[in-house]
C-alpha cells in the first residue's frame, strides 16, 4: 500500500530529560539534532520541552515528562514518500484502518497521518516530499 522507507523517529516521554539525553548522547553515542524550547504561551497549550537525538538511520525524540507523560506517547514514526494526503487517506479508509488525525508539519506542505494497530499501539505515517 505505501512505500515505506524505514522508521524515521521513535518518540517517547522523559521523567527526567537531562538524564534521557545523557543516555542518548553519552551511552548510545548519539547526537542532538534539535532543541524545542516553548514559548509561555505554547506551554500553555500543553506545548512541551523537546530534544531530538539521531541514532544511525532514525532519530528519537524525547519529549519532557516531569509533570505528566504526553497521552501520545510513545509512538513511531515512518518514513513514506509523498502522496496527496486526499489520496493516502482515502487508501486507509478503503482498507478499515483505523485513523486518529491528520497533521501538518510545521513550516512545510510535508504531513502525518497517525493510525492505530489492533492493540492501540499509535503510529505515525510521515509522508515527506
């Protein structure tokens, strides 16, 4: 059904940020790609603290959990090459797929789709042009 080209990232929520970018950076060896800090207003739409850390072909993004985990995490993200979004959603509905939302991603005509296996679990179809 679509060309998937591998996992592109691996979100998940930190207790403790500082200590997961330790883990990621000093005993996995990987390299912070991308820092979100929140302005007070996105904070107040539930925004949080962000840190993005590649490792080999993916990157894990590790979103700050100190005062609650985020309801969309963990989830995973996969790598697709574009498709009209009218198209790509029309595919998932034709096949009984379960759909959460569809999602714009910032600053570009690039979007997600995030779709739920049989046990719950969210995935995230990234479709990149």
């Amino acid at each position: 059904m679509f060309d998937i080209k591998g996992l592109k990232t691996f979100a998940m929520s930190a207790k403790d940020l500082n200590k997961s970018v330790e883990f990621y950076t000093k005993t996995l060896g990987g390299q912070i790609v991308r820092r979100v800090e929140p302005t007070e207003e996105q904070l107040k739409t539930g925004q949080v603290k962000e840190v993005d850390v590649r490792l080999g072909n993916f990157e894990v993004h590790l979103f700050d959990a100190s005062i609650k985990p985020r309801d969309v995490d963990p989830h995973h993200t996969l790598n697709i090459p574009w498709q009209e979004q009218e198209k790509a959603l029309k595919a998932l509905r034709d096949i009984g797929a379960n759909i959460e939302k569809v999602r714009p991603h910032r600053d570009s005509p690039n979007y997600s789709i995030n779709v739920f296996d049989p046990d719950g679990n969210r995935w995230e179809l990234s479709f990149t042009r």
